[in-house]
C-alpha cells in the first residue's frame, strides 16, 4: 500500500469508519449519514466530523466523497483501506476458526480487535496457512490483494422457489446468538436446503436442511432473511 495511504492519521476510528461505509455501501449507495452512525453506534455529531475531517483532503487524500442530505461514498483510497482492513478481518475470522478451533460465533469480535494491527507480513503467512481461501467462515468473500472481490450469484432463501433446492453460501447475520441457532438447525454454509412449503399467514417457511429426504424444519422468515443461497433449478423434492 502506498505510504500515502498511511500516518498517524490512519487509526483504527478511521479503519472502522471506512470499513463500515463500504459494507452499507454494497446495499446503500450513497450511505445516508444516520445510517452509519446507527452502524457505528456513534452520535451524528461525532458521524459528522469524521465525514468531514476523511473527506477534506488536508493531510491526505479524501478518503469519502459527502453530498448534503444524500449522503457518503469512499473515493479509491477510501476503499483500498476498507477493503485491506476487511481482508484482515475475514482472514483472521478463518484462520481462528480453522486454526486455533473458535467456533464460527466466536471469531468475530476477536478479529475486530486485530484487524487494524497485523502487519502485511502476517497476512500474507495466514493466507499462505489457509491455502489462499476466497470465503471467510460466514461466506463472506474475502477481498483479494488487489482490492478485487468476487460476488457469486445469490439469492435469499426465503426467495426461493417451493421444491426449489439451493446451496447456503453466506450468512447475513454474524451475533454470536444468529450463529449458535443457525448451527443448531444445521444452517451453515456448504449445506443442501429445499424449500418444502410456505405458510404466509404466519411468516414461516417450512426447509429440509441437509437433504432432500431430511424431515422439514420450520424456520421463521426473518430466519431465512439471514441466508443466501446458490439456487439450483436441476432438481426438485
């Protein structure tokens, strides 16, 4: 990375900050400033002059492009720091889980307390361990050195079809309770799942996991919200 992109300016509040307009970002475009401060759990005041101080260029580069009552956008610098720190943390999430035996509940508050502090050193001999990886446990892509993140096609399982089967990819929801029941149903990424039934009335769903002759679990719609999935329209119950 270039020396420009680093200084004493560049603490783990601004790491933070980027990382998280750049997730709101893949769903927001531009992230309004409430948003991110919900996200962040910080005031508007304080949202608002770490807007402006990423986004004045004094120092260095303007890491947030900011238009009034719309909101914000990284510029290029923005995101090559958001997407290093990302990579970090996702590499981090896998290596503990795969590594040093956390459960995939566990790992992310710890990478979230290393993230701004392994050298690219470290990363590089992590991703060397892991073999290079493209997904962190939850499925999340983990961004590449470049700064590239490849985006499979994904649908939510509550989009599915009825006896439309799928693949879960990637988990929406990463609370360590989400995941805990999630692992409980069996509902982690690489699993089989077909939509058996829908009851609407009630917001639930009725989903084989694991097999198409699995014994239907009922999962409640916000449930199914939190899972993406590679559908497959080659077969069916």
């Amino acid at each position: 990375m270039s020396d420009t992109l680093r200084g004493e300016w560049r603490t783990p509040a601004v790491e933070d900050f980027l990382k998280q307009v750049y997730l709101i970002q893949q769903q927001v475009n531009p992230v309004p400033t409430m948003l991110l401060a919900r996200a962040l759990d910080i005031s508007a005041p304080s949202t608002t002059d770490m807007i402006k101080r990423l986004s004045s260029g004094e120092n260095f580069p303007p890491l947030l492009t900011h238009a009034p009552y719309r909101g914000v956008r990284l510029t290029e610098p923005g995101e090559k720091i958001a997407l290093e720190v990302i990579r970090h943390h996702r590499l981090l999430e896998l290596y503990l889980t795969q590594k040093l035996g956390f459960s995939w509940d566990e790992v992310h508050e710890e990478a979230d307390r290393l993230e701004h502090y392994i050298s690219e050193r470290l990363e590089a001999r992590i991703a060397d361990a892991l073999g290079h990886p493209e997904l962190d446990p939850h499925g999340d892509p983990i961004p590449a050195l470049d700064g590239t993140v490849t985006l499979p096609e994904l649908v939510l399982l509550s989009d599915l079809a009825i006896a439309q089967r799928g693949t879960v990819s990637r988990i929406l929801d990463q609370s360590p309770e989400v995941l805990r029941y999630l692992s409980e149903l069996g509902l982690v990424p690489g699993v089989l799942v077909v939509l058996a039934d829908r009851a609407p009335l009630n917001d639930t769903l009725q989903v084989r996991i694991g097999s198409r002759a699995a014994e239907p679990r009922t999962i409640s719609m916000q449930v199914a919200r939190k899972a993406l999935v590679v559908p497959d329209d080659s077969e069916s119950i």
